[in-house]
C-alpha cells in the first residue's frame, strides 16, 4: 500500500486551517476557468467567489502562500508576459502562483472526506440494472461489425461508474444500518417510524434481487467468453491516450482495468470458491430485517407496559439521592425492598399458658419456625393430601378438538390455495371460517407496502401460506358470498401459496 506524503493534510488543521482550505479552493475553482495560475490581486477577487470575506491583508496572505509552498501545495513561478509600468506593480504582479499536484490531491482528499461525511448511502436497484444494461452493451459493441472503439470505452467506463456506486453506496448504507440498530436514546415514536421504514425498504431492495445478480453473472459470463483482453485492448485504444504516453503508463491502465473487472466477479461471479459478495448483501440485509423487526416488538412491548423494572430502579434511585438524613434513607431502603419486622414474630409458644406474650425473647424459649414461612410467606399445615382429579376425558376431549381444528384448517388451506393468480371473484362462495381466513389474509397484505411492480405480499404469522396482492388492471368488483352474508370489493389479482394443498385451483386470470 503507497503510503500518504508527509504534511498533504497538514493544512486543514492549526489555526489558519479556514485560511489555507480558501486559498486552495480558490485555485481549483481557476483551474476549472483554465486560469493556471494567479496574482496577488487575482487570488484576493477568488477568495471572495469563494466565500471568505473576512478582512486580509498582503501580508498575512503572503504568509500563508509562504506556508502552502513549504508544504509544497503551491508554486511560485515568474511572470515573463507582462509589461510592468511602476516598481510597485511589478512586485505584486511579477509572482503568478499555481497549485502543484500534490494541492490538488490534498484538496481534492479533503472535499472526498466533506462529501463522504455528508453523503448517506442507500441500496438502489437501479444500479444493479444499470450494470447489468452496461454488459449487454458490451456484448453488443464487442460482436457487433465495425463498431467505435471509443463506444467500448464510454460503456466500459459507465460499467466501472456503476459499480463504483453500487460498492460505495452499499458500504455507506451497512454503516448506517448498525449504527441504527445500536441507536437506544432517540425518541422511541420516530424511531419506531425510522426503523419500520428501513424494513420496508430493505424487503423492496430484496425483491427479485436474485434474478437481478442472475442477469448480471450472466453478462459477465458472455463477455469472457470473448475475451476480457480484447475488451481492455479496444478500450485502451478508444481512450485516445495522449501520444507522449509511455508503455508503462498503458500498461498501467490495463493493469487498473483488469483490477476493476476482478472487482466486478467478486461481486457476481468469483473465479474462486467464495460466495459472491451480492449473497453476503442478501444475507447481511436479510439479518438487518429480522434484528428490527425484534427491536419494534421490543419497543411495542415496552409502550404496551405502566412501566417497567428498570424504570422504577431508576425513580428508587432519584428518591435515594434525595433523602434529607441517614435515617431517611435506612427507611426508604426498608419501605422499597421489605426488610422490616421479621415474619415469624406473631408465631406463639405452644402452651401460652406458660410462657406469657410479654415474655421477653430472650428469657422465652425458642419457637420452631416453619422453612415455608420464609420462602411463601405461610405456614405449613398438615391436613389430608387432595384427590388427584382424572383429566382422562378432559384430555380426549382436547386432543379431539385440536385434530378438528386441525382438519379445518387444512380443508381452509385446500379451498384458499390458486395453484398461480387468479381474481379475487373466483371465491364466489366461501363457508364463514374458510371466508375469515380469507379475509386475514387480505388484510395482512393491504398492510403492507407495495413493491415497485405495486403487488404487497404477506404471508401467515407461522410463515406458512402467503398470498401476494396486485392491483386490479380494470375497475371490476368482486362479490363473495357467505353463509352470514355478502362481501364486495374491487377484484383484486390474487396469489395464494398453501404448502401441501390438494385443491389447485385451474381458474385464468380473468
């Protein structure tokens, strides 16, 4: 790894650091007007387009030119065109000042660091399709006749521009996925908002994302079979190098090709026997939903309680670090945690006659005291152990009830099941149980958000049977009748998936 040149950064830090980012700035805002290099008055009217309006004299800002020099962010060269009139112009315009190469890279680090702490990143399907567009192209361009190598260039260039994102954006957004899941002090209604968002969009990113990867293994797979040398060769050609370029500079470029397209397997399609890393980003994302959907029931669960142990420990302590006196706080610890008169001082002698209750407990006899007494509160009381009850009957009865319901629920399944999409109409008739089933089932859906197709998919809370909701592609209402009465709605393209149904239904869309 090329290790970083010693003071690139130095400027961003001391106590001129707003002073020196200006100054750079202001240069590589001439660089982009093709000003290469500029006077003391010129850098004076740049440092105002870029924002700094504070008061500076020459001096202070030949000092700090004086400094980037030392760092060896700026250059001063001699100005041999221009006509000097008095010797005071010719001191301040004699000195044209550039930025040398290594300013821009210590800028530009700096502007990189500003974007990436400003940037948020986010999972786009977009880029995936864009990548896998970009390959088609390829394949298009490579076995096309007499095609442009200039045209292999852009589409190799956008291809390694999407996949630059896709990694960036991917990093950015896993960062901030764990730092959502670790966030424990925000306010608990937005992040219960926050967080059943980034569930929902996470479940969007997953769709279909297998077949996206798919497609984009499959494009790779058609470009090396016409060689990714050939490809890198064309391309090299098309980026019309500049003709003092050296062999070492090509061989350089093609070197940074073959690097990028190595990146692009890793991705979708490794050379070697590691998983593709779009899997680790299934995986990662699929554990990210299942950790927030347990963090939601944890803070639903929490709204639902008065209160909780940790919040009355936390009052306990408020009232403990208010008490006035020791005394208060010896009170306060035996009023909060029962330490006070012990249990067994109500317990008698056996004869009371003898042993007097103002006996003191000293001068008395010991009283036998009970084990259960401490641990129950009561005392043992010898009487006649309890009939056991026979719970034969009550667990037929209940093993009988369960296989009923059981059945029930798998003739619902049977009648519920399409066998693929069907109108909802097709239910025309439903007995109320299997009806109610039914309708659950559209209402898990209808809760959820749509994908980008706008069908919603939902499924039963075991995981077992799953429907999948699109809209209706016409204005059509269905009508359902049950034994309890009549349901209408519109009639919606419905999917309903029931593991181990025997009832397919063979019904067409509509």
């Amino acid at each position: 790894m090329e290790r970083i040149p010693a003071q690139l950064f130095s400027f961003s830090t001391g106590e001129h650091a707003d002073l020196y980012t200006a100054i750079l700035h202001a240069f590589t805002e001439a660089n982009e007007r093709l000003e290469t290099s500029l006077s003391l008055d010129g850098l004076h009217e740049r440092l105002r387009t870029v924002g700094w309006f504070g008061a500076l004299e020459d001096a202070e800002l030949m000092r700090a030119l004086g400094s980037l020099r030392d760092w060896r962010l700026v250059d001063a060269i001699q100005s041999q065109t221009e006509n000097y009139r008095t010797a005071e112009e010719y001191e301040r315009r004699n000195l044209q000042y550039s930025l040398t190469k290594r300013g821009e890279a210590a800028f530009a680090g700096v502007q990189h660091a500003l974007t990436v702490l400003a940037s948020s990143g986010a999972l786009q399907t977009a880029v995936l399709d864009a990548i896998a567009d970009r390959l088609a192209e390829l394949h298009r361009l490579l076995t096309g006749p007499q095609v442009s190598d200039r045209k292999i260039y852009t589409a190799l260039t956008e291809l390694e521009t999407h996949l630059d994102a896709l990694r960036t954006n991917t990093k950015q957004f896993n960062g901030e996925l764990q730092r959502l899941l670790r966030a424990e002090n925000a306010d608990h209604s937005t992040f219960h908002e926050v967080k059943s968002a980034t569930v929902a969009y996470l479940e969007e990113f997953l769709t279909n994302l297998d077949q996206r990867t798919e497609a984009i293994a499959a494009g790779i797979t058609r470009i090396e079979a016409l060689g990714t040398a050939q490809l890198q060769e064309r391309a090299l050609a098309g980026a019309e190098l500049p003709p003092s370029t050296s062999d070492d500079t090509k061989a350089d470029w093609l070197a940074h090709r073959r690097s990028r397209w190595a990146g692009l397997q890793a991705w979708f399609l490794p050379t070697d026997a590691t998983p593709p890393r779009a899997a680790d980003l299934h995986r990662v994302a699929r554990r990210a939903i299942v950790t927030l959907l347990q963090v939601l029931d944890r803070i639903s669960e929490s709204r639902l309680r008065a209160s909780s142990a940790v919040a009355d420990f936390r009052e306990l302590a408020r009232w403990f670090a208010a008490a006035p006196t020791t005394d208060d706080l010896h009170r306060l610890y035996s009023a909060a945690f029962g330490l006070g008169s012990a249990r067994h001082a109500h317990l008698t002698h056996p004869d009371p006659e003898l042993i007097s209750s103002s006996t003191p407990w000293d001068n008395a006899p010991p009283v036998p005291v009970s084990p259960l007494l401490r641990t129950a509160g009561r005392t043992e009381k010898i009487s006649r152990t309890g009939r056991v009850r026979d719970v034969a009957a009550i667990k037929q009865e209940r093993a009988a009830r369960a296989r009923a319901q059981r059945a029930e629920l798998r003739r619902a399944w049977q009648q519920l099941d399409t066998g693929g999409t069907v109108r909802l109409s097709v239910f025309a008739e439903l007995d109320h149980a299997t009806f109610e089933r039914l309708l659950d089932l559209l209402g898990r859906a209808l809760a959820t958000t749509p994908d980008s197709s706008g069908a919603r998919r939902a499924t039963t809370s075991d995981g077992k049977v799953e429907i999948v909701l699109s809209p209706p592609p016409d204005p059509a209402m269905a009508t359902l009748r049950t034994p309890r009465g009549v349901f209408q709605g519109p009639d919606y393209l419905v999917k309903i998936t029931a593991p181990g149904a025997g009832n397919v239904r063979e019904e067409a869309t509509a």
